[in-house]
C-alpha cells in the first residue's frame, strides 16, 4: 500500500483510478455476466476483506470466482506468491499489475485490492473498493442466494452512508493517517480523531447490536473488517495504542459477534494480516521482523450480544461454508 503525503507530514491516500462499474442495467460497458470477472483480494487488506464479507453473504461466489494474492508485495504490485507455480491459477499472472497493464499499457497510479478483473481479456475492469459492494447488494440481485440478507436497505441507506462517510475517514482510513504520518502535529491528530470516533461508536453500540436497524448491513462490515485488524496490526504497527481493541468492551463484544457471525471471521486470516503489515511497510518496520502475538484464542469467547436482540440476517439465512479452496486456518 502506497503512503503518499501532504506537505502537513499527513497521509492522503491514492483515489481509486479505475471507477467503471458492472452493471445490470445497461448504464455501462460492463454487464453483470455469471463467470465472466475474477475478484482479486488479498487475505490482509480491510478493503478487500469487505468484498470477500459480502461475497460470501450474498452468495455470489458461484458466479464471481476470487483469486488471493499473498501478503506480500513489492514495487511491482501484489502477487500471488502463495499460488502453486506463483501464478493465479485462473488469469494465469504472477503480479496483479499485469491485469492493471492490460486494461492501460501506461498504468502508473495505485495497483490495489480488490480489483475485478475480466477473465476472458484479463484486463481489470474496476478497483473502486467504496462502490463494489454496494453494486454487490445491488446490480448482482438476480444471483443472490435464496436467503441473502439486504445488506443496504433501501429506508437505511441515508444513514448508512452517513455513518460510513464518518468510519471512513476516522477510522477505516484514520488508522493509516495515523501510521503514516510524517510529522508529530498529523499524528496525533489522526489518533485523536480515531479514537474520538471509536469511542463515540461505542456509545452507539451500548444499546444496539448493529450500526443501523436490527440487522446487518454494509456500515457494520465496514468498520468490522479495521477492528478486527486492529489489536493485531494497528494497535502497534501504526502506533493506535492508547488503548487495544480487547480494552474496549463494547466494541470488543460487538466485534466478537461479528466474528462469530458466518461470512466474517471465516474470511481472516491473522497470519497473513501480520505478515502484511510488519513484512511490507519497511518504512515503519525496517527490520521486518512480525510479531508472534497477539493471542487471538480470545475472539471465540462469548460475547452476549445477542441480548440486545436484532436479527443478524433480518428475514434471511446466513450462508453455507466457504468453497472449497476459500477456507482460512481455525482459531486454536
């Protein structure tokens, strides 16, 4: 992940470059097609890891295979370095910049995760991480599993918005201000506007045990996919530590639900995480040594959510176990 900075020592991320969206109603170039597009994600990115989440709600993994990068890259992009041959074994490419490449031969800006890539041309058709799931819940309608949740309710959608434009910039992304901030003034502010967030989130989540509404939706998996990084990478890596996540215990309950949810804590894997964040940023971590800790036994623990009521679904079902190929190891 690149960490470009401001003249203020402060991190400003990259915008996504390639915004064309798959659609089914025409409005692009791109039509919603069963096996037509590869979702390329990473184990360790968070913004890739709420593609992976509403993938797996939706069901959609019949007609939208993924393939996994490792997690570790270099200047020439992600790679799939844990793939047999190191090459991903449908698009047949070792780096994803590849893919990039084929959609503009003087691609130069970001190469992220997730990007859909179409398998027939092997050129990526988008890496707008923000309007991907949300295009998910929407324009793949006709393939959603029978059960599949509604994950941006239409009378929620103001709110959900609202509340993720906030997690967004003091969370989702506040934890890389924070971590890659180059002088003290934008460090701290970074933290200070993290943790004000985190602890104004966790007033929200006293009374309620989703963001919005009773059920799951795309606000939950949003700030999911940072707290459950959060002890493991940021706390130390990006130096978030005034307090850890297992510190706070109602965002460490609500965090525990989730993970304990089908379709969340199935999709991560802490090794890979660490491997990540301690093993890329040489910057911040020279020697590139990654922590054995911390214990994450602990995420299994009862989390007594439940008592606040809601239905994690709404009036659908939660979803079968991941394919094959897609499990991550077990906790314990």
């Amino acid at each position: 992940m690149t960490a470009p900075q401001s003249t203020t020592g402060a991190f400003e991320r990259e915008p996504v470059q390639v915004t064309e969206r798959i659609t089914a109603d025409g409005s692009s170039r791109w039509p919603v097609e069963a096996d037509r597009y590869r979702l390329v994600v990473a184990r360790a990115c968070p913004w890739a890891n709420r593609t992976v989440i509403v993938r797996r709600l939706l069901g959609l993994e019949p007609v939208i295979s993924m393939g996994i990068a490792g997690p570790l890259h270099d200047d020439r992009s992600w790679r799939f370095h844990l793939d047999p041959d190191g090459r991903d074994p449908v698009l047949g490419i070792e780096f994803l910049g590849e893919a990039y490449r084929k959609a503009d031969p003087d691609y130069d800006a970001g190469i992220t995760v997730p990007a859909m890539v179409e398998i027939a041309s092997g050129r990526v058709v988008t890496n707008d991480y923000a309007q991907l799931t949300l295009d998910f819940s929407g324009q793949w309608k006709a393939f959603h599993r029978g059960g599949a949740p509604d994950l941006y309710p239409q009378e929620h959608r103001a709110e959900i918005d609202e509340i993720n434009e906030q997690v967004f910039q003091d969370v989702n992304n506040g934890v890389y201000k924070a971590g890659f901030a180059k002088g003290q003034p934008a460090y701290e502010k970074a933290y200070t506007e993290l943790f004000d967030r985190l602890d104004a989130l966790s007033e929200r989540l006293a009374i309620r045990r989703y963001l919005v509404g009773d059920t799951i939706t795309e606000a939950d998996i949003r700030l999911w996919v940072t707290l459950v990084r959060f002890d493991a990478a940021y706390h130390g890596h990006f130096k978030c530590n005034r307090c850890k996540l297992t510190e706070m215990p109602v965002l460490w309950a609500y965090a525990r639900d989730l993970f304990q949810t089908p379709g969340f804590g199935d999709t991560i894997d802490f090794t890979q995480i660490k491997q990540h964040y301690y093993g890329v940023h040489a910057a911040i971590n020279p020697a590139g040594v990654v922590p054995v800790g911390p214990d994450v036994r602990n995420w299994l623990a009862p989390h007594g959510r439940d008592e606040l009521g809601g239905r994690p679904f709404g009036d659908g079902t939660p979803p079968g176990p991941p394919p094959v190929g897609e499990a991550v190891p077990p906790i314990g």
